[in-house]
C-alpha cells in the first residue's frame, strides 16, 4: 500500500484516474476502449455497408483507370469514333384529292459517330463527344474524391486554427473571429460559389487546368466555419471543467492543459463531421459541374455527365440514353450514402450515450 | 498521438492484456445475449394471456408484497450482469422496509422489478416471483403480469419517488397538469375539477406553502426540495398501498432531508400503505424502517426487524456498516471503512462475495456461498460464522423434498 | 429578456452588413458584367467603341474597379438600400423590388407545400424509427433518410422526368403551364389545375430530399428524451406507452422541433436554384441563376442580400420561438 502511494505521487491526474481504474478492473475483463469504438462501429451494418460502398468507390475511381490505361491504352479524352447507322422516321397523314387517307413515311437514315450504344467494348457506350462513358466516370469519381478530400482536409486545418485562437485567447480575439464565422455561415452558398466560378471560368489569364484548385479554395471558404464553431466550443467547454481549474490552481500552465485534452476530446467529433462533410462537398462539386462551373471541359465530372441529360438542351439524351446519365447519379449517391453512413458509424461508435 | 490514441490499446504497467476480451469471446456473448433476449421479450410482448397465468397465492395474508428469489439479470455486451441474484424477502402491510446496500448492490434494480420498470430489452426478470396483493383481494405475480394489465397498478396501487428530483418531473408540464394525470388515468369518473381539488389537497398534504401557486408552475420555477415534495404528492394522489422510495433525499441539503423523510412518515401513517425504502444510508433506515434488508453484490446478506439489525448484526458486513457510522460514541480517531470492493457483477465467484473483503473469513468462505442461518422468525443472515451450510446444498435439499 | 432579443437583433445587422460588403465585392470582382455581354457584339460589329462601353458602365457605377472604386459604389448601393431602393434589373428590365416580388411567390409556394409534406411524413417516422430504436423499421427509415440527402437534385429530376413524363407521359415535363393548350382567360380552375399537375414533380423532388433531415432531426431528438428520468416517472404514473411517447415525450421533443422548423420559414421565399432550372418553373431561383450567368450584378446583389437576410430571419425567428415554446426560458 505505502509503495503504491509513492508510485501514485509521480502520477498526474489522468494517470491516476486510470490507477484507479486498473484497481477496479484487476478481478474482472473488459473490452479496449480502442475496440469498443471499433465494435460499435462494426456492430452497425450500415456502417459496414458503407464502408465497402466507399472502398468499391475508391477501387472503381483510383485503381480503374490504371487498368483501362494498361490494358487498351486510353485515358478520359481518348475521342472512339464508332459508325452506325441511325434511321430517323417520320410520318403524316393527308386527305388524298381521291378522298381516302393517306400516311406518308419519310425515313431518313444518317451515320451517326458519337453516342455508341453499350457493347463489348465500351461497357456503357460512348458520349456525345465519343468518349468512353465508363472511364470518364473513373476519372470522374478520381477529381470528385481528390477535391473532397483536399477541400476537407483545408477546411479543417483552417477551422482548428482560427476556432482554436477565437477559444483560447477569448476577449476580443473570439468577437473578430467568431463574427467573421458569423458572416460566413450566413452567405448563401450556391449562389456565392456560382459567382464565384462564373468569375474564374471568364478570367483568361487562369488556365483552364487551375480552375479546378480555385474551385477547391472556393469550397473551403463557405465551409470551415462548422469546424471553427466546433474547436472553439470545445476550448471553452474545456476552460469551464473542474479539472482544468484543479490544473490551474497547481500552477500548471493552463495552455498544456488544453492541447492535451483537446485533441483527444475533439478529434471523434472532428472525424466525424469531416467524414459527413467529404459528402457534401462532392454534392456541391457536382452541382457546379451540372451547371458546368465545376471542373472544365474535356475533363470529366459527375455533374456534367448528367448535365447531359438535361432537358431544357433537348430530350433526345433524357429519354433514350439513360446509360450516358444514369451511371454518374448512381455513382454521386453511392459516394455521398457511404460517407454519410460511414460517418453515422462513427458518431454513434464515438459517443457511447447513445448506446442502447 | 490523437487520432491513434483512439484505437491504440492502453498499456497500462503491471496489467496484462489478458484482461481484455477476444474478439471471439465477445461474438460468443452478443449472440448469445441478442437470444436470450429475444426470447423474453417474445414472452412480455404475448397479447392475451389469462389471469390464471398471473394469479397466485401469498405466502402470509398480512404481507403486500413478496419477493420470492428474484433474479433480474442485465445482458451486456461484455457479460450477464447479474443485478439481482435471488432475492427473497417480504413487505408487510402498514410497514417500513429499508433496503440498504452500497450502490450498485441491486436495490434500486429490485424495486424497478416490482413496477416492471427494469430498463429493457437488456434488462429481464428471469427467474423468480414477485407477488403481490392487489386492492381488489386478488394475488398477481407482477413478474408474469402482462404489460397492458400492470399499468393499472404502476402509479395507483404502486407508487414510486426517484432520487433525482431535479429531473424525474416534467420540464414542459406545470406541476398541477402532471399530477391531475394520474388522477384521471386511474380514479373512475374523475372530473378535471375533482382532479384538481385532489391534486390541491395532496399539496397541501406534503406541506407545501401557496399550493394554487405551486400548482400552475412549472417544475424550474421550484426548489429541489419542493420538487421532492410535489413527486411525494403526486404519488400519493390515488392512495397507494405501496409506496417505493428509491434513495428519496440523497440529492437533498441535510435540513431537508430531515424534513422529507419526516413528511414521508406521516403520510405513511394517514394512508395506511407500506413504504418500501431504499437508501444507503444507515442514519436514515434506523429513523425511519421497520424491517431492514441489506444487499450486497445483488443478494440479501441480513435482514431482520431494524433493532435486531442495528443491535445485534450478525454478518460481518452489516457488522462493518455499523462500524463505519459516524456517531457519537466514537472512540477512535478515525472513521471506519470496510477494505476493498465490491467484486465485479460480472463472473461473480462462486464463493461468499464478500470473502475477500472480510475480517473473519474461514476457509470454507472461498469454497462455497453460505445459506441463509435464522436467529429468530424475523432474524436471518447468510455466513457460514453461524453454521457450515451451504446454499448450494441447501437448494438440493429442497428440491429432494 | 428583450435585452438578449436586442442583442441578437443588433448581432443580426452586423451580420447583414459584414455579408453585403462581402457579396458586394465578388460580384464586383466577376470580369464579365451584362454590360459587357450585352456590348460585345456591337463592339465587335463596330457599332460601338469601348469608349461608349466604359461611359456605359460608368452610369452604372461598374466602371471604376480599384479598392477605392468598389468601396465608393458599394457606399453608393448601401444607401439606396438602406432607402429600400436595390436597383434597376439589367437582364429582366425592371426595379430587382419588382422582379423580387414577382417571381418569389411561385417559388414560395413550391417550397411552402414540401416543407408541409416533408413535416407530415417526416415527424412520425421519426418517431415511430426512435420508438422501435435499432429494428427493421428503424434501419429502413434511416437509410431512406440518408438517401433523400444523398441525391442531387439534379439527378433526382432526371430520374422522375424520365419515368413519369417521359415513359410514362403522366406528368408533364417542364414549365409551368401548358404551351400548346389554350384557356380562355375566365377558366381560372382550368388554369389552376394546369399549373399545380406541373408543380407535382418539382414538389415530389423538393420532398424526397428534405424529408430525410427532419426524420433523423426528429429521432435524435425524441431518443434523446427517451432516455430521461421524467419518462421513466411517466411510465411509472401507469401512463399507456402511447401517452407517454405522444404526450410527455413527443411535447419535450417539439421544442428543438417547432424552433428549427419555424426558423425554416423564411428560407422557404428564397427559392430552389437547381430544382426550378431544371424543371423550367419561374420562380426566383430560376431567374436568379439566369441573372449569375449573364453578369447581371444590380440583380445578383438584390438576389444574394434577400438569402442573407431571410437566413438572419430565420435565426431570429428561432431565438423567438425557442423563448415561446420552452416554459424554461423565461417570458417577461
């Protein structure tokens, strides 16, 4: 007993907590906290759908162009040019001057090089410029996939930032930062980020291959401020614990503190609103790219995939080409639904309140 | 750090890692719970079950509720909690009976038992009987009753005060409209104003002072002692034959404690029920109980009237509890705690529980679980000090019979 | 408490200000305005010198594009604003007032009969998902949830217009009414049937994607209550599981639920962008998508400070609703 007190003098806090609780745990076995997240998160099948839903994502959009390009050699610009004939019937009916009725075919055919049917050797067939569908949606799911992330990973760098001095120096340091937050979180985001691209795609001296990592700095502006909110909560939360005011009445320095707690306090819920978050994004990436202010032509894109289809430049894709549209939406909401439960996994994984 | 922090096993000096579960182990027990608890909840979701099924005899008329070898199991995914662990013992009419034990012994699980409030669908009775003698003259057993039919004895034959006043009322209720509730849920032809002038009288009952103001308040605008006050009130409003007071005025400043407590006396007495009184404070039992019942580790280790527990302890627990009330014939300097804890719920050993913490512990205490020893008709204790019986031998005994 | 309500109101314009200021620069900042996209064939044809262009734009106010220039015109826009005056519509030829009060109403109420919808469906099967937490019915309503969140709008029309007025030929395909049949100007109930058979799509697909963030809303916040100590005492009263879900949970439930959806309210003027462009339907996200893509800012600006201010709004909205609808916060 004497020596377990001597070990306990060099122990902090924590360290003692967790002598405790080894005290209690010696006479029975428990599971690791480390896997009870990880069982919690797999105990959940949406989450293991999700997760393969991702993989097979990441696989299709990563590994398949490798494929396509060792096996047949092409990329995402390569032009097939595949004749067929395409009949074009019309009809009309008269009165002949002999009274009786008269239908009247006029049948046209016209050879036709761009939008082939599936067949063997394009999968899904070729789009209205020739390229081949299936790899444009590999290199489609690679550009939706590389801007989430980055535009993610941006977004949470700045959001720890700024969130973390606003939480910690306070005063007015917090007002700036938090108003600033404030404005943002209050610009309406589609609009902004229409002007916004409408502004880069007609300034000419952008090459058209950085619109794409304007577009990402857009997508990172009108979205860190959930991260800031979150960090800076978190600070204060922290500031107000007893343990932190027990830690500052020792005279440890109150900063260590903070850093030491808030990481491992944070990370779960950063984790989790960045795994929502990587969804969103590619939403709005692919509603640019359907207004066609995403990622610019010849390069493909989800969004201006459907784009294709849509209705107001002619039905003749809505209606009979299915495999040129339908593909890409598929493949937006397989991407976004993994994410989402992936992040629902997590959260519920995370926070054990919500344990049954 | 941070991130991997999460899914790095502690390494904690002097503990193996044994003390963890295999992933197979853990699969083993998930499917096993996730079956056995399918298997209750089938049974508790029946529709139509006749009242033969649920009707039963009482031991002793005078009783209104006997609990007979209870065991109320919680099925968790590292293991079968075994929170109440055959628990046998009896209120009778008109009486007070104080269950102590530290936390977590299973009181608190007992009586939610009784009001077939155990947390589902992880929580189940599985063994045992709790029966109870209705005000109609009839004798159920509360454990078989189904659900629709219990409702009419949860809050008018039974009822029950939580120890978190703060929390158990209603935020967006005034008080007045959740106690006229339970009025006119079990009180035939009850009249929103006779609900009222019901729910005033109760007030004025526990004593509460501007009863039309607390009425049309809601629950922040009072203190945490009137809260208590109106759960007492609103408990009693269908005069109750039982009353299940789980650790009443633990969230409770000391003056009012004693108020409460006195307050529940009084209305014990004027509407003749029984109050079934959990806490774990022993100041309190010997102020206010008749019978006395203590738990350790989900089992009665002593129970008896309160002056032969308080007078003459027998097992070495209850012995140690004394012990460590401060009172004021102390004589030593320090106050005295009884050493080590309670074991785990779960894997319990099959030895006496409280072996390892005990000042008198024999061999035979690691080898097998005392029965209970009787010292008079009201008397019992469970240690193998007063006799070499075991439970185990004892329960082949009665089934032989 | 009317001090934490001016506060907020004071909080609210610093907000607005901070977000004109903002808008007001990049839309200053796109190269190519109406004026530019209106002058180009002239200019080209010669009919115009971009001498002419640039006295164009100064009568505008767009000429000047230093810092000092936009600080000036943006001064310039505030103060007629702030008379309630946004401007002249280069692209539609009318006061952006006029053009804003034209077209909200059609797009107001799209949105108002989905908001209603996505409540009457959303609501219960968030309750009934949090009630039987982790069954069959749960895990369905969440992944339908999940999937209303998932699909772009955009894609969603597709599919429908596809099936519904394509293969099937039921519903129409875009617009608002029908080109090719004519009513007499009197026939107000044929009018009216025409139009509300065109809006049934767009309000399906505003439906199907809103209605899965109210049913999780809904659950969490009902599982939350769920697990309370004042349930439990509810169920120990001898209350029916239905009284106790309905009455005591379901009321505590309503107060996250009635300020989040009251502070809807106001976003629902504002329009659906993608879902009235690719449907053809007037309203003002239509109009306001056509003006971004022409350059035309007196619009653009009008269009962008009417979102930021009905989001404040709703803000707002929600503070108040809080204050009536939770008996905690004190009313005085």
């Amino acid at each position: 007993m004497a020596l377990e007190t001597e070990k306990n003098k060099n122990l902090n806090y924590s360290d003692m907590s967790e002598q405790v609780e080894t005290d209690l745990e010696q006479n029975f076995r428990v599971i690791s906290p480390g896997r009870m997240v990880a069982k919690r998160f797999f105990k959940s099948k949406l989450s293991i759908v999700g997760l393969i839903m991702i993989i097979f994502v990441f696989l299709f959009s990563f590994v398949g162009p490798l494929i396509i390009d060792a096996t047949w050699g092409y990329k995402e610009t390569q032009v097939f040019r595949i004749e067929r004939n395409s009949d074009m019937v019309s009809s009309a009916q008269f009165n002949g001057p002999d009274g009786k009725q008269y239908t009247y075919y006029d049948k046209s055919q016209t050879l036709v090089l761009f939008k082939a049917p599936p067949s063997a050797d394009h999968w899904l067939g070729t789009d209205t410029s020739g390229f081949d569908i299936l790899t444009r949606l590999m290199y489609g799911g690679r550009i939706s996939l590389t801007i989430s992330f980055i535009v993610i990973f941006l977004e949470t760098f700045i959001g720890i930032v700024l969130g973390g001095l606003a939480g910690y120096f306070g005063k007015w340091v917090d007002q700036v930062i938090m108003r600033i937050v404030d404005i943002f979180a209050c610009l309406p985001g589609l609009p902004i980020l229409l002007i916004l691209s409408a502004t880069i795609s007609s300034i000419e001296g952008i090459p058209t291959e950085h619109r794409i990592y304007y577009l990402m700095a857009f997508l990172t502006l009108m979205g860190w401020t959930g991260v800031a909110r979150i960090v800076r909560g978190q600070i204060l939360m922290l500031r107000e614990q007893e343990y932190m005011m027990a830690a500052e009445t020792t005279g440890i320095k109150v900063i260590n503190r903070i850093f030491r707690h808030l990481i491992p306090n944070t990370m779960p819920q950063l984790i989790v609103s960045a795994t929502l978050g990587l969804g969103g994004v590619i939403l709005y990436e692919s509603t640019l790219s359907y207004l066609g202010l995403g990622v610019p032509f010849p390069r493909a894109a989800w969004g201006s995939m459907i784009a294709l289809a849509d209705p107001s430049k002619g039905q003749e894709i809505l209606a009979n080409y299915p495999n040129m549209w339908v593909p890409a939406g598929v493949l937006i909401v397989i991407t976004v639904l993994g994410f989402s439960f992936i992040g629902d996994g997590l959260r519920d994984a995370f926070d054990p309140r919500m344990k049954r | 750090m941070g991130l991997f922090d999460i899914f790095k096993r502690k390494k904690i000096e002097g503990v193996d890692d044994t003390m963890y579960l295999t992933l197979r182990e853990e699969r083993r027990i998930s499917k096993e719970n996730n079956r056995i608890i399918r298997e209750f909840e089938r049974a508790k979701n029946r529709k139509n079950v006749s009242e033969e099924e649920y009707l039963t005899q009482m031991r002793d008329p005078s009783n209104v509720v006997e609990f007979d070898n209870l065991h109320t199991y919680f099925f968790t995914d590292v293991g079968t909690v075994k929170s109440v662990n055959g628990v046998s013992f009896d209120i009778p009419q008109g009486k007070i009976v104080g269950v102590v034990g530290e936390s977590g012994c299973g009181k608190s699980v007992t009586s939610l038992s009784l009001m077939q409030l155990v947390q589902g669908p992880t929580g189940q009775i599985v063994e045992g009987s709790i029966r109870y003698q209705a005000s109609d003259g009839k004798c159920y057993d509360i454990t078989k009753m189904p659900r629709d039919r219990m409702l009419k004895i949860r809050g008018k034959e039974i009822a029950m005060i939580f120890q978190e006043p703060m929390t158990s009322l209603n935020p967006v209720f005034k008080i007045g409209q959740q106690m006229d509730e339970v009025i006119l849920l079990h009180e035939e032809g009850a009249t929103p104003e006779s609900a009222r002038a019901r729910s005033i009288e109760m007030l004025n009952l526990v004593g509460i002072a501007g009863v039309e103001k607390v009425y049309s308040s809601y629950p922040h605008e009072l203190s945490g002692g009137m809260r208590q006050r109106v759960m007492i009130a609103m408990a009693l409003v269908c005069n109750p034959r039982l009353i299940i007071a789980d650790e009443p005025t633990t969230a409770l400043d000391v003056t009012i404690q004693a108020q409460i407590l006195e307050l529940l006396r009084d209305v014990k007495n004027k509407i003749n029920g029984s109050i079934m009184f959990i806490t774990h404070d022993l100041g309190v039992i010997a102020e206010m109980a008749d019978y006395v019942v203590v738990m350790y580790a989900g089992r009665i280790i002593e129970k008896g009237t309160v002056r032969e527990i308080f007078h003459d302890p027998k097992h070495p627990y209850t012995v140690g509890l004394m012990k460590s009330k401060p009172g004021r014939h102390m004589t030593e300097d320090r106050l005295y705690s009884i050493r080590g804890q309670v074991p785990n719920p779960i894997n319990m050993p099959n030895h006496c529980y409280f072996y390892n913490r005990c000042d008198k512990a024999m061999e035979i205490c690691s080898k097998d679980y005392p029965c209970m020893m009787e010292f008079s008709p009201t008397h019992q204790a469970a240690c193998f000090l007063y006799g070499q019986n075991s439970l185990e031998e004892n329960l082949a005994k009665e089934e032989g019979r | 408490m009317w001090k934490y309500l001016l506060k907020r109101i004071a909080l609210a314009l610093l907000i607005l200000f901070g977000v004109s200021a903002l808008i007001y620069l990049l839309s200053m900042l796109m190269p190519a305005d109406y004026i530019d996209n209106q002058t180009a064939a002239a200019v080209q044809s010669g009919a115009m010198t971009l001498e002419d262009v640039q006295h164009l734009k100064k009568l505008y106010g767009l000429a000047d594009k230093s810092f000092g220039g936009i600080v000036n015109s943006y001064l310039t826009w505030l103060k007629s604003t702030l008379s309630g005056d946004l401007g002249f519509s280069f692209l539609y030829g009318k006061p952006v007032t006029k053009v804003l009060s034209e077209y909200i109403w059609i797009s107001f109420i799209v949105a108002f009969i989905s908001y209603i919808l996505e409540i009457m469906i959303g609501i219960p099967m968030g309750i009934k998902a949090s009630v039987n937490q982790y069954s069959a019915y749960d895990y369905t309503v969440s992944v339908f949830a999940m999937m209303g969140t998932a699909l772009p709008s955009f894609f969603l029309a597709a599919l429908l217009m596809n099936v519904f007025a394509i293969k099937l030929g039921v519903l129409p395909l875009q617009g608002l009414t029908t080109a090719t049949k004519l009513f007499s100007p009197d026939a107000h109930f044929q009018i009216f049937l025409d139009k509300a058979w065109h809006l049934v799509m767009p309000i399906t697909v505003l439906t199907l994607l809103g209605v899965g963030g109210i049913m999780k809303f809904t659950r969490t916040n009902m599982l939350e209550v769920l697990n309370s100590d004042y349930i439990r005492t509810a169920r120990a009263k001898g209350l029916s599981e239905r009284t106790v879900i309905y009455k005591h949970a379901f009321r505590n439930t309503m107060i996250p639920l009635v300020t989040t959806l009251s502070g809807m309210l106001p976003g629902l003027f504002g329009g659906a962008m993608i879902t009235e462009t690719v449907f053809a339907i007037p309203g003002i996200g239509y109009m306001a998508l056509r003006a971004t893509q022409q350059g035309d800012i007196p619009f653009i600006m009008g269009y962008n400070m009417f979102l930021s201010i009905l989001t404040v709004l709703g803000m707002l909205i929600s503070d108040i609703m809080y204050m009536v609808v939770d008996p905690r916060v004190k009313l005085s």
